[in-house]
C-alpha cells in the first residue's frame, strides 16, 4: 500500500501512472495486474487527491466501480477524525482531529476580513518545552506524516467544498523544523497547482531557529515566509524562557536569518514583568532593525507555566510605541478565540485534564 497523501502532488501522479500501467506502485494490492486503463485516467485520480478531495475512492463514483475498489486496497486515503470543533464568539474556529494511531492534533482557523487563515500541527506534542507554551507542557509524542500535515487543509475542503484557507501558518503543535522531511512535502503540496494551490508567500513557517533544517528552507525556491518564535531580546531571557537557546544560541540563529534572503517575522508574545520592558524593547530592535524585520507582538495565552501572567495593555501599547520610536514595523496582534482555549496545545491539554478553561482565567485584550 502505498500513502499517496503523504507525497508530492508530482511523485503521487508518478505512483499512479505507473500502477494503471501495471507497474508496482501498489506492491501487494493488485499492482502489476495490468489495468488496462485509459491514459486519461490519471487526469481524473490526482485531483481527487487534493483539489476536489475523495474522502475515500468509493465516494469518487465519477470512477468504475471496480478500479474505485482496487485503488482503495492499493492507496488507501488516510482522514482525520474530527474529534471535537470549537466556535469563539470572534469567529476563530479550532479543531481537535484524532489520527489514526488515537494521538491527537488541533487546528485554528482564523477568519479576517477576507482571509481565512488555518494555523496547523506538524508534530502531535512538542520535545522543546518553551515555559509559556501549552504544547510544550505536554512533550513530544511522535511526528507528523506530510498527510497528517497537509491533511488539516483537506479535512477542511472535504467539509466544505472549496473551503481552502487563504493563508498557513505552521504555528499549531510542534516545531516543524524538527519534522523537516515532512513538512518539505506538505509545503509542496500546499502550494503545488495541482495541491491546495496556495501562494507561497501566503504559507509561513514559524520555528524557534532549528539552525539544519533552517538552511534546508532558505534552499527552497519558492517564497515561503518564516516567523522566528524569538520571545526574548537577549540569550540569557531566551535561555530561561526556551531551553533551545542551549543548542542554538541567539546570535548564531540571527546570523542564519540574515541569509535568509526573505524578510522575516519576529514573534514576541509579550509575558508581564519578564520580557516586556522599555529597555528589552529596546534590546529587540537591535536585533530587528538590521534584519529589517516585522515584529509581530503576541498577548500570551494561558495555558504554559502557571507563574506567567500576561502583560497589562497599557505595558503592551507602551512596548509597541517604543519598538515604532525606533522605526521597527511592528503589529500587536489581538487575542482571537480567548472563549475557546484557541492558543496551540491547549485545548488537548484541557481536555487530557478533563476541565473547562474558564473564561476568567484569560486576559483581556482588545
Ligand atoms: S512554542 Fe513551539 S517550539 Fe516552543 S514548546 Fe510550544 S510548540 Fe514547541
């Protein structure tokens, strides 16, 4: 069997092409059988993939039914469970799916305007254990298939017909640079015409700096964007705040986005009395102001260490109008989805520790 999900839109075509041909794509389920089927056949099993996805062949009855159930033992199609879907009160929608093995994932989709952005998974937990995090409190459990990967997007599709978000972010459980082989292939499949067909510049990929699999990206042709999870302006904050900085250290992980060729996103979720000083807005644009940078300022969710506490919003208005006096562009995002535990991991985690998230545990932000 063969998880065409889990390839490049080109190579599942090959796969295909060479099992109608009687090839051994489908070693052990019917390959090589000689299927005697016409040439255009492959023209109308690829878009079933992605483009007008099949959530399984019998349900693509555009086909004979014979070759549906050949092709069903042969590359079956792997789905998400849709586990349980939230709906704030400011549209932000999150969905908890369940994989085949019983591990969980989550997506946010975030309407805006005319944008849907999807924020997704790409490992089910996370190894870094960044202190503000929900993910990282609940360690990692195993990575994600490029199908698991890709397969958010398509969950949403098979929902709702021509549902695919206007934007991704890898923002969701998990470091994707930690899980680079998968996610090199989900980015192909979300961008490729005959995937999800979404611009480069519309996907980001948002990692704390893991320095290999960094350079792997920057290779990549295509204009996709990063966001460094920064957080902190100087190696010793970022060391207490992200054990990573042990590994990758700050300074080696600024010089790689200098070659990165692209501008970058700084992300900076804003921790009271931690990281939001006048002075450590000064330390950040040092840093950003070279680099040329957008500096995205996050209000911090709960859900990560129990001794964090947001930063007041005066504190966070103050931080940003620093960060403009030094001509860093800047953005404080809004909180979205505060009724819905939207922030990533935390809606697993909650629901592991079998109790409601109460809305006055949540900071305010409007
Ligand atoms: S912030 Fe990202 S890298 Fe850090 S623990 Fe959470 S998921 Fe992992």
């Amino acid at each position: 069997m063969t998880d065409l999900l889990s390839l490049t839109p080109d190579a599942a075509r090959a796969a295909l092409a060479d099992w109608l041909a009687g090839g051994a794509a489908g070693a052990g389920a019917g390959a090589g059988a000689g299927h005697a089927e016409p040439g255009y056949r492959v023209t109308q099993l690829v878009p079933r993939l992605w483009q007008r996805p099949a959530g399984s062949w019998e349900e693509a009855t555009d086909l004979p039914a014979a070759l549906r159930s050949q092709l069903a033992a042969a590359f079956p199609l792997g789905r998400l469970t849709l586990a349980t879907t939230q709906l704030s009160r400011d549209g932000t929608e999150k969905f908890l799916w369940k994989l085949a093995d019983g591990e969980a994932i989550e997506s946010v989709l975030i309407p805006e305007g005319k944008r849907r952005t999807l924020c997704i998974s790409s490992q089910v937990g996370c190894a870094l254990g960044c202190v503000f995090c929900a993910t990282g409190r609940m360690g990692f459990r195993r990575n994600l298939r490029a199908s698991e990967i890709a397969g958010q997007v398509r969950e949403l599709v098979l929902r709702e017909a021509g549902a695919v978000p206007t934007n991704i972010v890898f923002m969701g459980m998990g470091e994707p640079l930690l899980n680079w082989d998968a996610v090199d292939t989900a980015l192909t499949i979300l961008n490729h015409r005959d995937g999800f067909g979404i611009g480069a510049r519309h996907i980001t990929v948002s990692t704390v700096g893991i320095l290999p699999s960094l350079a792997q990206l920057a290779k990549r042709p295509e204009q996709f964007r990063l966001a460094l999870s920064l957080h902190a302006p100087t190696a010793q904050l970022r060391h207490e705040l992200m054990p990573i900085e042990k590994k990758y250290a700050l300074p080696d992980v600024i010089q790689a986005l200098t070659q990165f060729r692209r501008r970058v996103t700084l992300e900076y979720v804003l921790i009271g009395g931690k990281n939001d000083s006048l002075a450590q807005a000064d330390e950040l644009a040092k840093l950003a102001r070279p680099l040329g940078a957008l500096v995205n300022l996050l209000p911090l969710h709960p859900g990560g260490a129990p001794d964090l506490t947001p930063s007041a919003r005066p504190r966070m208005l103050a931080f940003e109008r620093r960060l403009k006096r030094h001509g860093v562009e800047v953005v404080l995002r809004r909180s979205r989805g505060l009724d819905i535990s939207a922030a990533c991991g935390q809606l697993r985690v909650e629901l592991e520790a079998r109790r409601k998230v109460r809305p006055q545990e949540h900071a305010r932000v409007e």
